[in-house]
C-alpha cells in the first residue's frame, strides 16, 4: 500500500433493515491500520452495517464517512452460486473499477486474478465453476476476490463459516497479512475465542453499540450479559422505520 487507510467515521448511524431499526444511535471510528471485530447476538445489525458501510444500505439517520475504497465478502450463503461463472471469472469480477462493466479485462489484469486464485490455495481451478465448488473452496475465491480489489478498507461478514479449520486458519493468516500493510480490517465473527485471541479491538451490538475499542475490555461478562438482556428484549412488534425520512 502507498499510503496509510483513511479512518471510516459513524456519525450517530441509525440503519434499518426491512423496514425495521437495526443499527441504532451508532457513533465512533474504525482507525487507520485496525482489525475490528464486530461481534453480538443475533439480529444485533452487524451485517447491516457492514452493507451501509459499504455503500449497500442506505442510512435512516447519520452519516458514514471515509475517503478510501471499501472492499466487502459477503456471506457465502447469501451468494446463488448456481449462475454459470468459473472461479476466474468471479476472481475478475473484483476488477470491475479498472475494467468498467461492459469491458473485457485486460491480461494483467487475468494474471493477477489467477495469481490470487494460487494465493488462496486454487491453483488449477480457473475453469472450474462455482457451483461444482465445496463450501471452503467457494470461500476461497471469494478471498481472491478480495485480493484483486486491493481495498484499503476490508469487510468481512462471517468469513469463517463452514470452513475446516486448515482453511479457516490459512484465511485468518491472510486476514492478519491485510492488517499487516496497513488496511482496515472489521469482521463480523461469532467465536468469541478466535476474537479474544486474533482481533485487538471489538465492536460489541446489541442494535445499540453496548462497547467499542479494545478487546479486553468490551468482551468482559457484564458487557455480555447486556447485549444478551437487549436482544431478549427486542420486540417482533416495533414500530417500522419512517422511509420517507431516510429519503
């Protein structure tokens, strides 16, 4: 990286999701160079917000705010891996800002998706289509995605799931090489042991941010038990969100 990642601000961020509040009240700041990750019980918005920051989602109040590409893997079950597409061509598909839409992609740029295919351990699948893939190699192209759109900031919304843990391991050490050049890394993760040990600042929803900084001290017991008394609190019945206002 030539140059430092800019901060990504949240300014009071309220965010909804199918017409009903999800991220509320939210206020703070992923640093230059951090590895955050975004932890809570279910329903708590971290996906949400992870969409709004990638420009996915549109914001109810607030605003979001950072000067650098935003780079964002989504859950890979959220993907329909049926479309007929080979794993180089959803590789280049993270080349799209050089290439444009309707553009084919030039040789560098194949090199370099096939040069992040080896990187994520897929060598030899180029033609290989995504739907014939396992869960862990599927996630796996995704990385590589990820590796050609050279972000500074990454998103990672549950990039370890259904992974055996060789994979789980060989992507956590590609997170920690991102960290390493200076990106800005957020995680949305559920093993608390693997947060604890690998991630130096969390970001602990509830809906409402219940901590925000470093590990140690937003994943103590009391800050848990909060964030679980809150979801256990959420109401099916809450008012929707004022749409017209968010436009």
């Amino acid at each position: 990286m030539t140059r430092p990642a800019a901060p990504v601000l949240l300014e009071n961020l309220t965010v909804c999701h199918e017409r009903r509040p999800a991220v509320h009240h939210l206020s703070g700041a992923f640093a230059p160079g951090s590895l955050t990750a975004i932890v809570g019980p279910n329903g708590a918005g971290k996906t949400t917000l992870l969409r709004a920051i990638a420009g996915l989602h549109k914001p109810q109040e607030g605003r979001i705010r950072t000067a650098d590409r935003v780079a964002l893997l989504p859950q890979a079950s959220m993907l329909d891996r049926g479309f007929p597409i080979s794993c180089l061509d959803a590789v280049m598909l993270g080349l799209w800002r050089q290439s444009g839409p309707f553009r084919a992609v030039a040789p560098a740029g194949r090199a370099q998706a096939e040069a992040a295919l080896e990187a994520v351990g897929l060598r030899g699948f180029q033609k290989r289509p995504v739907g014939s893939l396992s869960a862990g190699q599927f996630q796996r192209v995704l990385f590589a995605r990820l590796l050609v759109q050279d972000a500074p900031v990454i998103l990672l919304d549950e990039p370890f799931n259904a992974l055996d843990a060789r994979t789980a391991a060989e992507m956590l050490a590609l997170v920690k090489a991102w960290h390493g050049e200076g990106r800005t890394v957020a995680a949305v993760l559920h093993d608390l042991d693997l947060v604890e040990r690998d991630f130096p600042q969390t970001l602990l929803l509830a809906r409402d941010p219940i901590g925000w900084g470093p590990t140690a001290e937003v994943l103590t017991a009391a800050n848990r038990l909060r964030a679980r008394r809150m979801a256990e609190g959420w109401a099916e019945d809450a008012a929707d969100c004022d749409m017209d206002q968010a436009a």
